[in-house]
C-alpha cells in the first residue's frame, strides 16, 4: 500500500503523511521554521480501526487529476494512494473534490494521538 498526504501553502504551516515502514510518518512544519528538523510523529496504523475507515473511505473516492480554481497564493495539497485494485493521484490549489473535509476529517482521527491537526 501506498499513502502520500501533503497540504499547505506560503501561509501557515504544511503538513505531510506518508506510510513508512509500516506507520504513518507525519510531520509538520511551520513557514517560520522551514530548516527546523521537526521530529515525525509515527502512528501505528495495523489494527487501527481510524485508519481502516479511511482506507475504506479512499478505496470508495472517485478523485483524479487536478483541483484548480486558478487563485495565486493558498493552499496546495497533493494525494497518492494504492492499494490494489484502487489508486488516487490528485492534487489541487485552493480547489478540493466535494468530499475533501470528510478525508480531512478521517485522517485527523487517525492523527490524533500525535498531537497534529490537519486544518
């Protein structure tokens, strides 16, 4: 399987997620501090009910290509995700598919326990 999260734009902080042998590695980083080597917070995700309500929730989205609504600064973000048969490469600029806050909303559940929260 393979998971890649990233959001974030020139504005307050970014934020990254990817599956790293086995967690999820996270990691945030702040516009004030871009050469601050932030620890990653790693999350056990193998029997992790939050995490499988996400991956179910991915294996169900109908996302693909790229989210634009052609404004200059904001928010970027970028997902990659594969589990066989299902794969998701989308990306966007301050635009999102229609269910992006529920996604947001799934993955903050599995983050929680880092202390992150994805806005």
């Amino acid at each position: 399987m393979t998971f890649h999260f990233s959001i974030g734009g020139y504005f307050g902080s970014s934020f990254v997620a990817r599956i790293k042998e086995g967690e999820l590695e996270c990691r945030e980083f702040t516009r004030d501090s871009p050469d601050v080597e932030i620890e990653p917070a790693l999350i056990n995700i193998s029997n992790n009910k939050d995490w499988d309500e996400l991956v179910e929730f991915l294996n169900n989205c109908n996302w693909s290509g790229h989210y634009d609504n052609m404004a200059v600064d904001g928010t970027q973000w970028r997902l990659v995700f594969r589990k066989d048969p299902k794969r998701i490469e989308a990306s966007g600029s301050n635009e999102y598919p229609e269910d992006f806050q529920i996604f947001l909303d799934l993955l903050n559940k599995v983050i929680f326990t880092s202390g992150l929260v994805i806005h």
